[in-house]
C-alpha cells in the first residue's frame, strides 16, 4: 500500500463505499464479482482416515492434474453467489460469464452494479472482443444494463461483506 494514498484511490475508495452503502434494490443488485486460477492436484497414495484418537493423515506428495479457473459473483444483500469454472483465464471468458449474470442470473434486473479490480480483462472493450458488434450484449452503450465499479488495488474488500458492527476502519496501530 503507498505510504499515502493518492487522491485517485480515495475518490474510488468513497465510490466502492458508496455503491455497497445503497440499500437493498432487487432491480438494480450491487454484485461483487472476483475470479481466480487455483491448481488441480491428485493424490499419489490414499489418506488415512481418522479414527478414535487419531487424526486423519496425507501424505505431502501429489500428482498436478493442470489449473481451472473461477469467476465468482457475489450479492451480499441478497445472499446470492454464481460461480462459474473455466479452464481458461482470458478476456472472451470474462465477458462470457458477464453476459451469463446479465442474461441468466440477473434478467429480470434494470441495472446491474458491478465492484470488481481493475484488471486488463475486466472492461468494455474485453464484450467487444468477445461478441459480434451486430450482436451487442446488453452491457454497451449508453442505455447498457451494467454499471461498473472499479475497486483500487490494497482496498479492504473483504471488509465491505462484514456486518456494519464488525467494521472498523481506524488507521494502522
């Protein structure tokens, strides 16, 4: 984290505030939506399992069976969740599980908030790339059915799914 953030980041800090402190509107869902690329390991000898007394043992050794990845969308308000597995992390597969949300998970939504990072991937133009412009998801435009927000890098994003109560946001001790 920069010793001081810079007014960039606190101007998209308060608006990633902003956007989670909206009350709940099934017409217009706050989703946070984040991915990631995990390794697929197999076991080379069978667990132990545990018995009375005694915990269940593996063995450190492993056999790699390549990567997947995961998008993971996420409505805190409604207590929804989507995930979707790939076997690739490109821009064509983001906006495919984008147009998934809008078409699938949130058709019946006006207008859909998006808080994600500002990765390479995640933006307008990865739709373009992914879909034929006579056939436009319905993202683009001006009139388009997602809003995005983008939280800054070293933001607490875990801290915004936490209950109010539980929240603090003091500086560093």
């Amino acid at each position: 984290m920069p010793e001081a953030p810079s007014a960039e980041f606190v101007a998209a800090m308060e608006d990633v505030l902003d956007v989670y402190h909206r009350p709940y509107d099934p017409q217009c869902p706050v989703v946070r939506m984040d991915e990631a690329s995990k390794q697929l390991i197999a076991e080379v000898r069978q667990p132990l399992p545990a018995q009375p007394g005694r915990t269940a043992k593996y063995d450190s050794e492993y056999e790699r069976r390549g990567t997947a990845n995961f998008f993971m969308a996420v409505e805190p308000l409604a207590g929804k969740r989507t995930v979707r597995v790939t076997d690739r992390r490109t821009k064509i597969d983001w906006a495919q599980f984008i147009c998934h949300l809008l078409l699938v998970v949130y058709a019946k939504a006006t207008k859909v908030v998006l808080v994600m990072d500002n990765l390479n991937t995640h933006g307008i133009g990865s739709l373009y790339e992914a879909f034929a412009p006579a056939t436009p998801p319905p993202t683009m435009g001006s009139r388009g059915k997602m809003s995005f927000r983008y939280a800054q890098a070293h933001f607490p994003l875990l801290l915004l799914l936490l209950p109010s109560s539980q929240k603090t946001l003091a500086p560093d001790s």
